[in-house]
C-alpha cells in the first residue's frame, strides 16, 4: 500500500521568524539595555551624592549662622542670617530647596570668599584634574608594561631574584599612603638636592607639579603591575598561547596581538577605580604641596565652615568619579561586548 508524504506549505511555529525593524531591533541591542541600566544608575547616583552633600550642614556640629556672623555678633543678627541661609525651615523643605538649586547649576556662595561655588570649584579644578589625569596616564603607560614583562620574564620559575623584588617593591609602595610618599619625596629632591621647588611655584607650574605626580602615581604603578603580572602568568598558560607559540609567532606579536587584548578588560576595569581613587589622593597631595586645588580649598573651607564650599567640592568629586566609571563601562563594552550583559551578545 503506497504511502502519501504530505508536506505542509506553512512552517511550524518554530521555524517562523518574527518580522524585524529597525526599530525592534534597536531595542534588542544590548547596548539600548546597556544605556538604560546606566543612566538609571546615574539618577540614582546624583541623588544619593546631593543627599550626602546636603546632610553635610545638619550633621557637622555647631550652626553655620554663628560662622557666617562672626563671634561679635548679636541673637537678631544671628536670626537674620539663619533666616536668609534657609536653616529655619523644616529639614525636608530644606531638602528640595538645596536639590533643585542644584539642579539649576547653584551651589550656592562661599561664606569665606563671598563667590559663586561654581566659580571656585572649576578655578581650582583646573589644578586638580591635569593632575590625577597625567598621574593615571602614567599608570597605565609604566603600569601595564612592567607588569608584562616581569611575568613573561619569571615565567617557569626563572630570574627569582626579580620575582623576589618585584612582589617586595611593589607590596611596599601599593600599601605606602600617597601622602607618606610625597613627604619623603620632599626630602632628597626638593630640600638636599633643590631639583624641583617644594610646594607650588606660580613661576614655575611644570615643575612644582613633578613631584605631586610622582607621589600620587607610584602607589597606583605598582597596583595595576601586580595585577597585569598575575592575570599576564594566567593568560600565558592557556591552550591558544601555547598554540600561538608553537606556530613561531614572534614574541612581540605574540604578546601585542593574543596577551594584551586579553589582559586588557580586567586592566581597564582597576584603572578605572584607580583614578577615582586618584581624585581623592590627588585632594591630600595638594595639602603637602599646598597645590591651589579643590584639596587646599576644603581644608580652608572645613577650617573656616565654610558649609556651602564644602557641599560643592564634594558634590563635583563625587559626579566626577560616576563619569569615570561610566566611560570606563563605556570603553570595556567597546572592547568586550560580553560586559553588556545583553542577552543576544555573541
């Protein structure tokens, strides 16, 4: 008895594909879900930095009326200035008034210089920033290298004298405060040899800024080093190197096009919390040196109560250090697209 094969002109449900468009698979993109969890997380971010920054005034000790007004001042003078700073309102209302004069770009005057806040912190962040920028640029530049090439030449248990050295250096002066490293930095270069000046010259800027670079870049050098070596001993043992090696690939290539890539997802990710940690080191280095930046303006500004000026500095660091984890995000998903988190990244 013949059998008749009957086959179905629609395809099961299975093998049917959902029409796309531009538009559905923009939304599909893991870049979109990417976009939405981070500006979700810098909403987040802002609020959380301006209800720090606002509950600055309540918890520190003593009534910044008293500080603006001066020790000869009288209880109706006093009134007076609490009324105009708002500090007689209720805690929330003073709340909502600080966060939308926040939102519009004012953070206030500065009780000490009677100046914008904004005014002040971008005068004194032009100092800051090229130093933790040319500090982190050195930490990668000497960083990654030294890192490499001490794993590639103690590999197979070889030169221990360098192997013994380097973890010793490098633990030493990872652990050293960079404060405590420009100290002893002052010492032989700038006071026995006068090489360079021992505090901020406006003669000579380039100069003064050597040795506050170098004390804020050693720590964070041996830091990323220890961590290139480590991840550089594990690359190297995987079965694609071994491969790579055995086709006679040049070292140089090898290690240019199959070890750095690899090493460079988690090197990127620690130097991104290397230089948020830079903006805060870089704020006591400035006090040694006393470098006119945002860490000598909030010494003052603490020394002198100077509420406002304290909120903005704070505030500014802090949106500062959201950004550069933001573009370190941003570089890691254009180098790994796993880091996404997108469920249709190959």
């Amino acid at each position: 008895m013949a059998k008749t094969l009957i086959v179905s002109a629609t395809p099961p449900a299975a093998e049917r594909a959902a029409p796309h468009s531009r538009f559905t698979d923009g939304f599909s993109s893991p870049w979109t879900g990417f976009a939405v969890r981070r500006l979700g997380g810098l909403v987040l971010a802002f609020f959380v930095i301006t209800t720090i920054t606002f509950l600055i005034v309540p918890l520190i000790p003593g009534d910044p009326a008293v500080s603006v007004a001066g020790p000869n001042a009288n209880s109706a003078e006093i009134d007076a200035i609490r009324t105009r700073l708002g500090l007689d309102l209720p805690l929330w209302q003073q709340y909502f008034t600080y966060l939308g004069r926040v939102l519009t770009g004012d953070l206030g005057t500065s009780f000490m210089w009677g100046r914008p806040v904004w005014d002040l912190v971008l005068g004194r962040l032009s100092f800051t920033a090229p130093l933790a920028f040319i500090a982190m640029a050195l930490v990668l530049v000497i960083g990654i290298p030294l890192g490499m090439v001490t794993a590639v030449l103690t590999r197979g248990g070889r030169n221990r004298w360098l192997d013994t050295g380097f973890g010793w250096l490098t633990g030493l002066f990872s652990t050293t405060p960079s404060y405590v490293l420009a100290t002893v930095l002052i010492l032989p270069f700038a006071i026995g040899l006068g090489l360079v000046p021992p505090a901020f010259s406006r003669s000579d800027v380039a100069a003064s800024a050597i040795l506050p670079i170098v004390a804020l870049s050693i720590g964070p050098i041996c830091t990323i080093a220890r961590v290139v070596r480590r991840e550089t001993e594990t690359v190297m043992e995987q079965d694609y190197i071994r491969t790579a090696r055995g086709w006679r690939i040049p070292s140089t290539a090898l290690y240019l096009r199959y070890l750095l890539p690899n090493i460079f997802t988690v090197t990127l990710t620690l130097g991104g919390l290397v230089l948020t940690s830079l903006l805060g080191g870089t704020i006591i280095v400035e006090t040694v040196f006393a470098w006119p930046g945002l860490g000598t303006a909030i010494v003052a500004a603490i020394i002198n109560r100077d509420y406002p000026l304290i909120q903005g500095i704070i505030l500014v660091l802090g949106i500062l250090a959201t950004l550069v984890n933001l573009f370190v995000d941003i570089a890691l998903g254009l180098v790994d697209s796993r880091t996404l988190g997108g469920k249709n990244v190959r």
